[in-house]
C-alpha cells in the first residue's frame, strides 16, 4: 500500500492481525461480514496494532465518520465483488433534502453538499468474493483517502438522467466515467448516493490486507464459553 500512514511494520502488523480477526469472526459466524461488524473488526486490528481508537460510531447508520483514531477518521464500508468481475458499488448519502423527483436539484449544489458531509479522511472498505462451490469468502481490505479522485463528486460531469418510458422525465443524475468508475443518483432509491468503484491497478495500491477463510463455523457461542469453562 502506497498510503504514508502506515509505515512498513506497522503494514505487517494489520496484515496478520486483519487474517487472524477475520478467521476468528468466521469461527463462529457464517454471515459475512457487513458493516456495522466491519467497525468493530477494524477497531480490532488498529488497537492490536497500538493504533488508539479515540471513538466509534457503534453501528449508528448515522452518515459519515464511523471510526475516529489516532491517525485519522474513517467512514466504513463493506461491499460485495459485482459477479466475477474486479469492481463493487457502495451507497452514500441520502440526498432527499436536495433533490428528488418533484425538485431535481442543482448539481452545483448536490455536489457540494456531498463533499460538505465528508466529515473524515479516509474510507474503510472491506470487499468480499463468495464462493458457494468451496464454501470460501475472499476478502480484501482497502483504505482510501476520502478526497481521491474517482470517490470524489467533483472529479466528474454530471449530466440528468432521463427515464426510459418518458424521456422528458428526470429520474435522478448521472456521470461520465473514469477508469470504469462513476456515480449515480436514482430518485427512485431516496435520492441516494452510489458510488461504482472498478479496481483498476492504481485503486490495487490502496488494499491493506487480503484474508481468504472456510465459511464454515467451529462454534456456536454456547460450545465457546463451555471450552473456556466459563
């Protein structure tokens, strides 16, 4: 990973703590991991990493910063790999109050708005590949500066979305593409922010740690404490 946060132990360090948290979630779940999980597996790895975890969001879905730290805050999100292809899409904000089906909005305004909320410096996303034939869950780590170019709003140009049996109706807002990457408003969707991110090899950079497990649990919680003689 290119990012100067981390220097090249401490790199190591989340590496073998993100494989060990990973597998001992999967000890005992079989559901993937999804966000609100994600932020305590996180903090996790950074405070066995000597990474001081100064506040947590604690699966409020509340937007924005989910993890505040001693090197920078962080919005989490999971994701799951688009079929077999290398890219993913994750939701942000809700934009009602800015634009919609009655009041299309201004994208000046839309945009601007988007990046006012960013209230951290960093996005968590935690990726996963399913597979039903071995029973296995790839996942993949990546942490990414929150004003990079294809998650920032501003990088692109917006253009109306039309809908398909009326074309005189807008249906919410759209972007051109860059290195595959773009975002979407649906008014349909409560105006909601969609951000579709392909890993081209420069977004590659950005992945932190890599951890492939048997999505098959060992224990119940019940076999847990009874091992430790709880």
């Amino acid at each position: 990973m290119s990012s100067s946060i981390f220097n090249k132990h401490t790199i190591l360090l989340i590496q073998s703590n993100f494989i060990k948290a990973v597998a001992g979630y999967h000890m005992i779940n079989t559901t993937p991991i999804n966000e609100t999980m994600w932020e305590e597996i996180h903090s996790m790895v950074f405070t066995a990493c000597n990474i001081e975890i100064l506040s947590k969001s604690n699966g409020s879905h509340a937007p924005g910063m989910d993890i505040h730290s001693s090197i920078g805050k962080f919005s989490n999100k999971s994701a799951k790999y688009l079929s077999k292809k290398n890219n993913f899409k994750i939701s942000s904000y809700r934009l009602t109050t800015l634009c919609d089906s009655k009041n299309c909005g201004n994208i000046i305004d839309i945009v601007n708005e988007i990046n006012n909320k960013k209230n951290f410096d960093y996005y968590s996303f935690i990726l996963r590949r399913e597979n039903e034939k071995t029973e296995t869950i790839d996942y993949d780590w990546l942490i990414i500066p929150s004003d990079y170019q294809v998650l920032n709003p501003s990088s692109y140009e917006w253009s109306p979305t039309m809908g398909k049996k009326n074309n005189d109706e807008q249906v919410g807002w759209h972007t051109n593409k860059i290195n595959g990457c773009k975002m979407y408003i649906n008014f349909s969707m409560s105006s909601q922010l969609w951000i579709h991110v392909e890993m081209f090899d420069e977004i590659k950079q950005f992945i932190v740690a890599s951890s492939s497990v048997k999505n098959k649990s060992t224990y119940n919680y019940i076999d847990l404490l009874n091992k430790l003689n709880i």
